[in-house]
C-alpha cells in the first residue's frame, strides 16, 4: 500500500520549497513531516528530496508528486460527484498542476489561456518555463503533466494538439539600425552587430538568419534572459533580435522600432501536449489553452 500522508509530505516539501512551510500546509510539525519523508526514503531506497534552500525533488522524487497531482485530480472529481465524503468544516485541498511553456508564450498568449481556466476551475497552476524545443523533456521525464512545444509528434503516453504559429520579426532601433547596417542589412554587417539572446538554448536569432541568408555568422551577443526584455533592449538599442510580433507591432507601427528585413518573418509552430491519464480532467485547461492560441496564434496548418 502507498503511504499517502507521506506522498503528500514530499509533495508539499517540494512545491513550498521547505519542511516549515510543509508543517504549516499540513497542521504538523517539522519534525513530523521531516520523519515521514524520512521513512518514505527509507523504505523506498532512494533520496526523494535534496535539501536545501529551496528543497527541491530528485528524479524520482518528481515522479512521486506528479502521482500526487493526478491523485489530487481524481479525488476532486470524485468530491465533486460524492460531497458526502468530504470530512465536515475541512476545506477542500486545491490541487496543484504543473504545466510547462516557453517564456514567449507566457509572454504574449499563454497567461490570456491561464485567466480563462482560473476563473472557471479551483485549480491551481505552477507554470515550468523552457524553451519551446524542451519543454517535450518535461513532459518525458514526468516533470508536468501538460507542455507548450514544438515538437509536433506525440511524446510517449501524450496526446498532442495543434495550437497555431508564433510569428517572429527581426527587429532593432532606428538608431542601431543606422550604427550598424549603414549599407543595408548583410552577412558581413550582422557578424559585427551584437544581437540578444534568452539563454544557451535559444536559436530563433541564428534561425532567423539561416532563413534570411542561408547560414548564421558568429556574432557578438548580449544575453537578456526576459521575452519583455528583449523588447526593451531593441527599443534602447542596446542589440536586435527576433521578437514576437504580438509584442512588437505597436512599436513598429510607430516607429520606435524597425524591421531588419521587411518581409522576412520567422514562424515557430507550437503544439500542447497533455499526459494521455490526466487529459479528460484537464480538459478545462486545453480548452482554454487551444481556445486563446486559435485566436491569437497564426492558424495551425491541418
């Protein structure tokens, strides 16, 4: 039999980053919750929790509250279906989801999708943020139970859906256009012109100039880890970079920004992913995840 009070300790542990903060979530003390992962550890073989501050999950640790989600999930239907099996004066426990999206999307569409399951569900979310060529990792090692990505093929265990294409244009200031593309925007010239990237994951700049060119030139780079940023760091003309046009258009229409090359646009088809055992009660959630795409996203191609 699965200890469910110390499955739901190591859950709370992980998603409030600390024993105390468990204690409180749980009405026990510390120590109470320190012993029953401890003996959950014990039993199991393995460290499920690395301390620290925050503490944070191993592997298999990760696996264990993903399990308790779906738990939560189940038990909140059947709640729902049977309230006479809630204990009197106990509030009902709000379940955690933990979905993943690249940091464009929760920068421009995503949260709009967010807004529209929260008014609608008690649920709660806790929003895992990658790269769109990566959240698919999430999803394979048990991380969440739904993901934004481009992968278009369904991940083990996963359904997939289409939600439409994110449109990118290379943009930079006036002013860094007329410092660094006198003659035009070239190969020559964009190897000297520093451009911003997320982190080491992100291609969209070297994708962007592989359509444009052919091939991407190494380039100086500054590295600016926000989507909001990026737009900022354009409009100061710090560098370029590909920015989505929903968060560029306004800026372009005025003029505070430029396009490198009119015309050539990047588009980055994005697909949500949903763990085929909890995608009937995460219904709500990919409706309003595909709902708020469909309408702002470049349709999906079918």
């Amino acid at each position: 039999m699965l200890d469910y009070p110390a499955l739901q300790a190591v859950s709370l542990v992980v998603r409030t980053g600390s024993f105390d903060k468990a204690a409180q979530a749980l009405n026990v003390t510390p120590s109470a919750v320190s012993q029953r992962v401890k003996q959950l550890e014990e039993r199991l073989g393995t460290v499920l929790i690395i301390r620290g501050q925050p503490c944070i999950a191993t592997e298999r640790g990760e696996w264990l509250c993903r399990h308790m989600e779906q738990v939560g999930l189940l038990e909140g239907e059947l709640m729902t279906r049977l309230p006479a099996l809630a204990e009197p004066g106990q509030p009902q426990q709000r379940v955690t989801l933990r979905v993943a999206a690249n940091a464009d999307s929760l920068g421009t569409w995503f949260l709009g999708a967010v807004a529209a399951f929260t008014n609608r569900s008690p649920h709660l979310l806790d929003i895992a943020v990658d790269d769109q060529e990566h959240t698919a990792d999430w999803l394979r090692q048990g991380r969440v139970l739904a993901a934004v990505t481009a992968l278009d093929k369904p991940i083990q265990g996963c359904r997939v859906i289409p939600l439409g294409s994110l449109r990118y244009l290379a943009t930079a200031s006036p002013v860094f256009m007329a410092r660094h593309f006198t003659d035009g925007v070239t190969l020559p010239a964009l190897a000297q012109a520093p451009s911003l990237v997320f982190n080491q994951k992100d291609r969209l700049q070297s994708q962007w100039m592989e359509l444009a060119f052919g091939e991407s030139p190494s380039h100086p780079v500054h590295w600016v880890p926000s989507t909001q940023g990026f737009v900022e760091s354009c409009l100061l003309g710090i560098g370029w970079s590909a920015n989505p046009e929903l968060l560029v258009r306004e800026h372009l229409d005025a003029g505070r920004l430029c396009e490198l090359m009119p015309g050539r646009v990047l588009d980055t088809p994005l697909f949500w992913q949903v763990n085929r055992v909890a995608a009937d009660r995460l219904a709500d959630l990919t409706r309003a995840v595909v709902e708020t795409a469909r309408r702002l996203l470049l349709s999906p191609r079918v």
